[in-house]
C-alpha cells in the first residue's frame, strides 16, 4: 500500500512501507557519509534495515558540504532559520482540515494567525491552534484589521501573554477599502514594539524611505505588499520591489499580500525576495490543498532562478546554435 512521508521538507509518495536502508536506495542516496533523522530522531546507521517508514513521517537525510560554499541559502529572519520561503496564512479556509492540508503540501514551517480570533477558552480540538502543528510550524501572531497604533500594540502584547511569541507581523491599517497601511502609524507601532523586546514584521507599502524608516526604528523584516490584500493581482510595482531588494540588505524583504497564483510567486522570488507570505491565493482557490503544493514548487523555482541569473533581455534573436559548418 502507498503511504506519504516528508523527506528533506517534500513530500513524496513511497510504494510501500520501506526500511530507512531501502528508502536511500529508492531514492538513489548514497549510503557512506550520510546522517538521517526521522522525526526529529536521529537513526543510528546500525538501525537502517530494522527501523521502517510510516506513512506522515518527517524524514532528513543530510551530509557534509565545506564551509561557506554557499551551497546553503538558508532563510534567516531575526537569527531564526526557517526551512521554508514560503509563509502562510490560517483565514478563509473551508475548514480547518482543509487548513492543515495546505499547510502540510505548501511546505511552509511559519504561519500567521489573527491574535483577535483566536478563543483560547475553546475545549482542546475545538481551537485553530489545534490543528497547527506546532512541532512543525512556528507561528506568527497578526494584527489583523488593527487601525490605530494602540490597537495595534495591545493586539501584539495580548499575542505574546496568550504564550504564542515575541513575534508580530505588525499591521496598522489606514484605509478600510483598500487595506493599504497606515506608514505614519505603523513607524511609531514598529519603534514601541522593537524597545519591548518584540520581533518586528511590518506589512508596508513598496516605498523605499519608509522600508528604511521602519529598519531605523527595529523592524526585523521588510514586507512590501505585491498588490492590494486578497485581490490576487500578483506583483504591480516590478521596479519598485526591485529597488528595494537593491536597497535594503540588512533585513528580509518578504513579499506580502497580493499574490494569486504560483507563477506570481515566482516573479516575487526571482525579483530577489526571501520569502513571500499569502492567505487568499491558496485558501481561495478551487483546491486549497493543491495550490498550496504549487505554492511551494513556484517559491523554491523562483528563488533558484534568482540565483542562477537569467539571461540579458535581448530586442532580436541571437541563434543558440552555431553557425559553423552548417550544410
């Protein structure tokens, strides 16, 4: 019978229950001067043809590569090393099954939660948190439609009591039509909440001089929206989103709202962003579960190509094959 593991942070379809010695030949890995850990466990190599493979394990088969490389390109925010560039989010979902589906195919090992809705007095099964798997997922409390610096602040303060973290994706909201920020309201949010110890994420606008305004003031990431929340028009302002991945290094530049399908996310990554956050595209879709597995495949293409260079952008052809003895 089929099952379904995790292995390296993909999933993959196995024919059968397999020993750890026969997953690495399945996948043709090599055998000497390996480590592999399952669930969270390292397996000794004297175990390998004894321990199997159950269906939903997490498996990491690593080795040794030389010191800066650069064959790692780990995402870093704040000194914490996600495996995943691809944040998502826990609103809009047909249930909280469908939910946990997507989170499982997209990937992802951060998701954003709305501090206001979550009902910590719920019996256990009943709340969102419940079907996070916190193991796997760290999660990033949201000032979700918080207007005012103060709405704001104490959203973020009541996230961390509820015991969820010190981090905040920061949103100070200033218009109600269109959810764009409010970059006045949001700097001085930003400079209160980095002197209480918080990691900072704000939602901005893709302006640079407010980007830097909000680094100045501690925030621990950038995040530009692509376009207007949940209206899928993917990315809007190419060049503006291009200066600011130019600009700004000191922190990531995470790609936030906007996105509506895989090839969106792609053109965020190959823009030069770390990572890219989105809710509607995936929880909207037709297949939630589905678009979040394309979600995660378009996040780690577009950052590989980011890094290999495209080509220059020619007006006229230039023949890839060459001319020289041509018939």
């Amino acid at each position: 019978m089929k099952i379904e593991i995790r292995l390296n942070g993909e999933t993959h379809e196995l024919p059968q229950s397999l020993s750890i010695a026969q997953l690495l030949d399945h996948f043709e890995l090599p055998k000497d001067r390996v480590a592999v850990e399952r669930n969270r466990s390292i397996v000794p190599k004297r175990e390998w043809g004894n321990v199997a493979v159950s269906a939903g394990d997490e498996l990491e088969v690593v080795h040794f590569v030389g010191g800066g490389s650069g064959a790692d390109d780990p995402f870093v925010v704040a000194g914490r090393t996600f495996k995943s560039r691809l944040i998502v989010g826990t609103g809009k979902y047909p249930s909280t099954t469908v939910m946990a589906e997507a989170h499982r195919r997209s990937g992802t090992d951060m998701v954003t939660v709305a501090v206001r809705r979550i009902d910590l007095k719920a019996p256990k099964g009943q709340s969102l948190i419940d079907f996070i798997d916190r193991e796997k997922i760290f999660i990033l409390p949201n000032t979700a439609a918080c207007y005012t610096v103060d709405d704001a602040i104490r959203t973020a303060r009541l996230g961390r009591e509820a015991g969820l973290s010190n981090w905040v994706k920061l949103e100070v909201i200033g218009d109600e039509r269109t959810l764009f920020p409010d970059t006045a309201a949001l700097i001085e949010a930003t400079k209160i909440l980095a002197k209480e110890g918080f990691v900072v994420l704000p939602y901005t606008n893709d302006d640079l001089i407010v980007a830097r305004r909000l680094i100045d003031a501690g925030a621990a990431a950038i995040m530009p929206l692509g376009a207007p929340i949940g209206s899928g028009m993917g990315i809007q302002n190419i060049p503006g989103i291009r200066i600011l991945r130019e600009m700004i290094t000191e922190v990531p530049l995470i790609v936030d709202a906007g996105v509506g399908t895989a090839s969106d996310a792609t053109i965020a990554m190959e823009l030069g962003a770390d990572g890219v956050l989105m809710n509607t595209a995936i929880a909207g879709a037709q297949d939630p579960g589905a678009m979040a597995e394309a979600m995660n495949y378009a996040v780690k293409a577009g950052r590989l190509a980011y890094r290999s260079g495209r080509i220059q952008r020619k007006l006229y052809a230039t023949a890839s094959s060459p001319v020289e003895g041509k018939i």
